[in-house]
C-alpha cells in the first residue's frame, strides 16, 4: 500500500501564489508517474499535471506558463508551484501515484483564491 499525504494548501488573493507538497509512504518505493487533480465544486476532477518517475511533464493548457511540478524522489515528495492564481484555480487539489497496475489517492487539500 502506499499513503500520500497533500499539504499546503489555503486561502490567496488572485495572483498570489501557494506550493502544494504530497510526501508517499508506506511501499512507495517503484512509484512511476505521479499527478495532480483537482476538483472544484459541482465539476468532475480533472488533470492538472503530471510528472515521470524520470522528471517528463505534462500540464493541463488552463495552467500552463502558470504551474510548475517537480518531484524530489529522495524524499518520496511531489511539488506543485502555483502562480498567478485566478479565482478558477480554487478547487481541491488530490495528488496520485501509480504504481505498477494500482493507482493511489490522496485525501486533498484546499486551494481556494479569492480576494
């Protein structure tokens, strides 16, 4: 099983900015890909971006130029860097790991901008 734990989220006013962090644990070692969704109220979760086990990424073209992941795997730790936050950002943002043919969920953290 692995565990993912999001944090960082909170409150921002637009075009503030927040880190969100997602640390793994338990047998998290041979995780792959890792992603970030997100979720706003009344809308279906959708990919914001995503990051190889080898540093390739990929982002969704509403956050481009905007967001930033990255990965650190020593510490078994994803980042994802927002900028230039609109109040459209505001939604529960879920880190996700896939690991051979299972795919692992974390609980999610609030991102919400607003001035």
């Amino acid at each position: 099983q692995v565990q993912l734990v999001e944090s960082g989220g909170g409150l921002v006013q637009p075009g503030g900015s927040l880190r969100l962090s997602c640390v793994a644990s338990g047998s998290s070692a041979g995780i792959s890909d890792m992603s970030w969704y997100r979720q706003a109220p009344g809308q279906q979760r959708e990919l914001v971006a995503v990051i190889s086990s080898g540093g390739s990424t990929d982002y969704a073209d509403s956050v481009k130029g905007r967001f930033t992941i990255s990965r650190d795997n020593a510490k078994k730790t994803m980042y994802l860097q927002m900028n230039s936050l609109k109040p459209e950002d505001t939604a529960v943002y879920y880190c996700n790991a896939r690991k051979l043919l299972r795919i692992y969920w974390g609980q999610g953290t609030q991102a919400t901008v607003s001035s």
